[in-house]
C-alpha cells in the first residue's frame, strides 16, 4: 500500500493489539491471476516471533482451499478504527482557510503462505477458542460442548482450517501526523466529542512522541 514515512506504524506491539482487537479480516489470495476475497474472523497467535500466526476456518465447499497452490502467498487486511475528518477541527482554518476534509483511519496488512488444516483435533480446538472468544462477554457464554456430540462432527465435516505463518507485517496509522500541533489537538478534540476514542487517543499518543 501507498505508506508515506509519516504514517508507517512499526512498532510490533501496536500492529498485534489492532489485529487482536479487530479479528474480522479480509484474506486476499490469487486464483489464476485473478485476486479472489474471503471475509473472516481470525484468532492471531503472537508466535513466533517476529510478526506471529494467523488462523481461521472456512466452509468445505469454498474453493478457496481447492484452487490454492503450495504455500500460495496470503494478504490480509485489517481494519482498525476510521473516521471522516471535518476542515472545521483545524485551528488553521480561522487563519488560512487552506484546509480540506481527509479520512483518518488505522491498518494492519500482513503476508505469509496460507497452509491448509483438515486436521479434526486442530479444528475442533480452534472453533472452540474462537467460540470462547467472542462469547465471552455474554451472561450466559454458549460453548461448542453445549451442542450434540454428533451435530459437531458433522459440522466439522463441513469447514476446513486454514494457517498463514506471517512473514510480513506493516502497519499504516493515518491521523493527521502532517497537520501541525494546533490542527492535530482540533482533530484529537472532534473525535474525543464524536465519540471515537480511539481515533484520539492514536493521535495524543503520536504528539507525545519524540
């Protein structure tokens, strides 16, 4: 992706949360030179190190798994928090009028060869950490357990797991890095009163920094 200096994320640490906390992705693989996309949660595993492992699962029937050649390079894109960006947050707009609206938002694209698991004990710990997952919140957590025995394994029948050992990984934070101190606490004010905290407190944490 395009990715001016001013905007590279690079630190490990901050790639892994935004992966973490925004699971659903989009897997970008080629079927015959034609780019073919998949849209899936994802549980990441932080090793090993340096970039970590990804892992989903998709339906049987997909043929995403069938058309794939060995260790057939993967893209996927994560999507973290995003937000339009009013000229009316800039300071210099009283001063200028030399402003425009732009689009913050912060991505993680990660690369590695996607490696096919038909494996039942590999699937059937997956879909029940990621089931652990994201139930987790709820009152009353619903587990894979909770179903027949039978009804499972035939639901495991049905998918096929999916591996990318990521050897790549970069990170494209855009929130107003090239604006100047007095646009960029504007912009961290507009999205602290919109609401979208996340995308203040990227900026705050990038104004603090050396």
């Amino acid at each position: 992706m395009y990715q001016p200096a001013h905007f590279e994320e690079k630190r490990s640490e901050q790639l892994q949360a935004l992966m973490h906390a925004h699971p659903f992705a989009t897997l970008v693989t080629l079927t015959d030179g034609v780019p073919y996309a998949n849209h899936l949660p994802f549980e990441f595993d932080p090793e090993p190190a340096p970039f970590g492992t990804l892992r989903a699962h998709v339906a049987r029937a997909n043929p995403l798994w069938q058309d794939l050649q060995q260790d057939a390079q993967a893209l996927v894109i994560f999507q973290g928090a995003h937000g339009y960006v009013t000229p009316s947050w800039y300071a210099s707009k009283a001063e200028t009028h030399k402003v425009v609206p732009t689009y913050n938002y912060m991505v993680v694209q990660a690369r590695g060869p996607l490696q096919v698991i038909e494996d039942r004990l590999w699937l059937r710990n997956f879909v029940g950490r990621l089931t652990q997952r994201f139930e987790a919140p709820r009152a009353q957590p619903w587990a894979v357990d909770d179903a027949p025995p039978a009804y499972i394994e035939a639901m495991l029948n049905a998918i096929i797991g999916i591996e990318i050992p990521l050897t790549h990984c970069i990170g494209k934070w855009k929130v107003s890095q090239n604006r100047s101190r007095a646009d960029q606490q504007g912009v961290v004010d507009g999205f602290q009163a919109a609401g979208q905290d996340a995308l203040a407190d990227a900026l705050a944490m990038r104004m603090q920094s050396p």
